[in-house]
C-alpha cells in the first residue's frame, strides 16, 4: 500500500468512527414514563411527555448528536403480540434497550425479558430494566423498602436471573437518574459507542464534563485530520487549506456535548470574567463566523510551527497549515466550553 493509499484508507477509518451512531431502544408499558427518562438522561427535551397511549401503533423518533432514540409501541396487544411485534419492529437491531415499567408487569413482559436477554448473550446488546415513579411507590401496610424488593423479585423471577439489577427512579424528583446513567456507562457497549454515550448524556459531575473535555479533544483531531485532508478549496485570501463546513460542524458538536445553547449567549454578558469566554464561543456560531476567525487568526500560524502538527508526511503546506489552525483553535474552543459548563454544574449560571 503506498502513502496515498494509506491516506485515502486512514481517512475513511475516521470518517467511519465520526459518524457511528448510537441506537437507544426505548421499550415496556404505556404510560411509565420512557419519554420523560430520555429526556432526563440527555437533559433535553426529545419528546413530548404524557401523550402515547396504549393505542399508539408507530415508533417515534429522535436524534441528539450522535444518539438515534427509538421509542417502540407497546406489546402483548391483539395487535402486536410479542412474537409480531419482534417481526414488525426488529428490536434486535439496536445497541441497548430501556425496559421502563411502573405497574404490574405481565406474561407478555416476560416473554419480551427472554428477547432481551437473547440479544444481550448473541449480539452483546445490553439491557436495563427501570422502575420509573419510584416516588409513588407506597403502601400504609408496608414500608417502602419492601415494596421495592418484592417488585424486584418480580422482575427477576420473569427474567429468570435471581440477581438482575432494577433501577428504581423518579423522573419526577430525578431520585436514581444517576444511578441508571452509571450502570449504563459501565454497560459492555463495544468500542467507540460507549465513549459516544457518555459524551451525549447530560453532565452531572465534574467528572462528566472531564470526560466530555477528554472525548471532545479527541474529536478535534479527528476533524482537524479530515478537515485537511479532504479539503479542497483554500480559505478567500489566504494560502491555507481546510473545510470551513466540517470546522462550522466540529465547533458545533463541542457546543452540543458540553449543554451549551444559543440562549446562554445573553447570561454570559452579565459575567464579567465570563463574558470574553462567551464572545469567542458565540463568534463561530455560524459559518461566516468561523470564516472571519480563521481569515483573523491565520497569520499566526507560521510554517516554522507547521512541522510540529503535521499528521503525515508528504502533506501540501496549505493543507498542514489548515490542520494546525483546527488543532489549536478547536482544543481553546473545547477549554473555553469546559470553562461555561463548570460554571453551569456549579450553580452559577443558570440555563
């Protein structure tokens, strides 16, 4: 294989990795909240809440960055038996599944938990199993707790697995939302998928957004390497090399990974200390925006400093020259959105 081979094949690897997405199955009874549990996980509001009943017949849709959530009609109906619904839905083609419940579960239920586990065992495509409304659990006779072990051994009597894992949450008050979104990061999600899944959850500790900053760093590389490489057109005015549209996209997905929305733009001036912050971020919120930045920044980036980020050898200086700018530029943006959000975390801006 010859170096641009080698080229056309490592570009090809990347573009692959940037674009696989994660397929989210979200499955159980009517009613018990999988929209609203979505919805908190990521910390936007993907669907409406309150509106599916059991006669919904159609699979709603969703996308979030990376993310491609499927919220699949109930089962066990004269319309949808378990077995008809598998055939008509293909359930097993989906990366994990959300099992939501928060009423009696029922025969049809434990047909669907061996599906589940078939496709966990042969597809390695794991499961979890939420009881929503955990803050409506209650009975005068009976403790709570032991309301909550006698659900679970239900569950776990139906799945046929003594020690299966229940996460019990409440949408409502977000009581155990953290503890489902843990279990889910420690899932066994094969390869770039599950550092995609942590990235798109919606940060709740600083470690979350460490881990955002890590993983939005590594896509800065990426995009720096594709974006000179496939670039074919030089900046107006300039001998440098890059895709303006793939820069506009990477500066984007930053703002997306890290919560930030265009309505936080009017809060930051506010901040003294974090009004330059927002400036430069909303700056290259658009396309033209992203242009004048790098037609203002350009001069900077000398071919005496070229060499140090050239990612292959041979590489017209233009193109090397464009992957420098996104390199540098894209790993400040990332400082500077890990910066709002700590903030965010942190309780002092307010979204």
């Amino acid at each position: 294989m010859n170096l641009e081979e080698e080229m056309q094949a490592k570009w090809e690897e990347k573009k692959r990795e940037l674009e696989e997405e994660v397929h989210i199955a979200l499955v159980g009874q009517p009613g018990a909240g999988k929209s609203s549990l979505i919805n908190k996980l990521i910390g936007r509001k993907l669907f409406e809440t309150g509106v599916h009943t059991d006669t919904t017949v159609d699979m709603q849709e969703a996308a979030f960055g990376t993310l491609r959530i499927h919220d699949l009609p109930g089962y066990g109906t004269v319309r949808f038996p378990v077995e008809r619904w598998v055939e008509e839905f293909h359930p097993e083609q989906y990366d994990l599944y959300l099992f939501v419940f928060e009423g009696k579960l029922h025969d049809s239920d434990a047909i669907l938990f061996n599906y589940l586990k078939q496709w966990r065992d042969e597809r390695e495509h794991p499961f979890f199993i939420v009881r929503n409304k955990k803050d409506q659990i209650w009975d005068e006779e009976k403790p709570k707790d032991a309301l909550m072990d006698e659900i679970a051994r239900d569950v776990r009597d139906k799945l046929g697995e003594p020690d299966a894992a229940v996460q019990f949450v409440s949408c409502r008050t977000g009581e155990g939302i953290e503890e489902l979104k843990q279990a889910i990061f420690a899932a066994d999600i094969l390869g770039v998928k599950a550092s995609k899944l942590r990235a798109e959850f919606q940060a709740t500790s600083m470690e979350d957004l460490a881990f955002k900053k890590q993983h939005s760093m590594k896509a800065v590389n990426t995009y720096a390497w594709l974006g000179a490489a496939n670039a074919v057109n030089p900046v107006p005015g300039l001998d440098v090399t890059l895709d303006v549209g793939m820069f506009y996209k990477l500066l984007s997905e930053i703002r997306r990974i890290f919560g930030i929305t265009d309505d936080l733009a009017q809060t930051l001036e506010k901040y003294k200390v974090l009004a330059p912050i927002g400036q430069r971020v909303f700056s290259y919120a658009t396309q033209e925006g992203v242009v004048m930045m790098v037609q203002k920044l350009a001069a900077q980036f000398t071919g005496k400093e070229i060499s140090k980020y050239i990612p292959f050898v041979g590489q017209a200086a233009a193109a090397a020259t464009g992957y420098m700018m996104i390199q540098k530029i894209g790993e400040k943006y990332v400082d500077d959105c890990h910066t709002i959000a700590q903030e965010i975390l942190r309780g002092v801006l307010k979204k």
